[in-house]
C-alpha cells in the first residue's frame, strides 16, 4: 500500500447501522453500500446539519414572533401565562437534538423537560404533566425505546394525563412506525430531511 494510499486509510471512518442512526440524515447523502465515509465528507455533512438547526430555529422564532403580537390584545396577566404554559418532555440521547427541539418548543410556548434516558424519562414523567412527549425510539436501542413507550402509555391512561405522545426516528423501518403506532404512540416522524417542520405543524394542526 503505497503512502498516499496510508493516508487516506487514516482519513475515512468505518460506518454501520448504528453509526446511520446516530448522525440521522446522512443516509440519502452517502452511496448505496458504502462502507467508510471521508473524515472530510462527515465534517461538510455535520455542518449542513448545523446549518438545518439554524433555519429551523431562525423559523420557529419567527412564526412565534407573529404569534405573540396578534396575542398582545389579549388581556391575560404573566401570572396566569405563566401558569397556563404547557410542558413538553423531550427524550433523546444526541445533545445536539435536546438542545434543537427545546429551542423550538420553548418558542412554540412550551417549557420544555430533557431526559437522555428511559429511567430519567419515567422519573420526570411521573412527577410532573406534560401536555407533550416527544422522544426517540432509539435511547440507545430500539429495545429501550418500545419500553419507555410501554411505560408512557400506560402511565398516561391510568392517570388520564390524556398526553400526546410521539415517537421520533431515523429509523425507516415500516415495522417499527407500525410497532409504535399499536403501542399507543400518537404520531410517529422519521428523521428525514425536514423533519422538524413536520413536527412543528403536527402539533399546531393537533394542539399539541
């Protein structure tokens, strides 16, 4: 192998489902049974997701803008805002999305919970209503993720919290969007390009 050769070896990363479903987006950008990816090539797609995150927020921030100064003629006190305010818990393992989607929940008018695991994620669920659950079927498995639904489901009707839960991926398995559904999930998105829009209108069109 000559040293050129060496060189590039060292430059490429191997990549794998697991690897996919942590860095979402990426799969329509790389080609069809490819096994490594340029260390190059992963820093321009990272930053195109950065660049995404920003419109996004930039979007959200906007629209909620709009909203609060039609709502202005509205004569509700802080006290009574601060009291109506609904909460969303978000549960996802990335930083990355915690931080994306509590942004642009908290713009939307809610205040949002982050849990980056199912136990913490049934801890802060049992101990506080949430109008909203939003989080991913992969924390870090599939396996983890039916279990927390399980649990969300059954905690919500049980106390008839009447939570509207949805279920996040970048799974694009038929099979799992069908598994949540019958669990009890109430919407199902898949991190596809665009993803958060999707999810933004879900919940204006549903009052989530």
């Amino acid at each position: 192998m000559s040293e050129e050769e060496q060189q590039q070896k060292k430059r490429t990363i191997e990549i794998d489902d697991d690897f996919l479903e942590q860095l979402y987006g990426l799969v329509g950008k790389i080609p069809p049974g490819a096994k490594n990816i340029n260390v190059d090539l992963l820093k321009d797609l990272i930053l195109d997701i950065k660049r995404k995150m920003e419109q996004v927020k930039t979007e959200a921030i906007e629209s909620m803008s709009s909203k609060r100064t039609r709502s202005v003629t509205n004569s509700i006190d802080d006290d009574e805002n601060e009291e109506n305010k609904k909460s969303v818990l978000i549960v996802d393992d990335l930083g990355v999305i915690t931080y994306q989607l509590s942004v642009m929940f908290r713009n939307m008018g809610y205040e949002p919970v982050i849990a980056k695991e199912i136990y913490d994620a049934i801890t802060k669920y049992k101990k506080q209503t949430f109008q909203l659950v939003i989080m991913d079927l992969f924390i870090p498995t599939d396996r983890e993720g039916f279990i927390l639904l399980d649990e969300l489901v059954k905690f919500s009707k049980r106390d008839d919290r009447n939570t509207v839960i949805g279920v996040m991926t970048a799974s694009p398995k038929k099979e799992h969007r069908q598994l949540c559904m019958k669990k009890g999930a109430d919407f199902y998105i898949e991190k596809i390009e665009d993803w958060q829009s999707s999810l933004i209108e879900y919940c204006e069109k549903n009052n989530a």
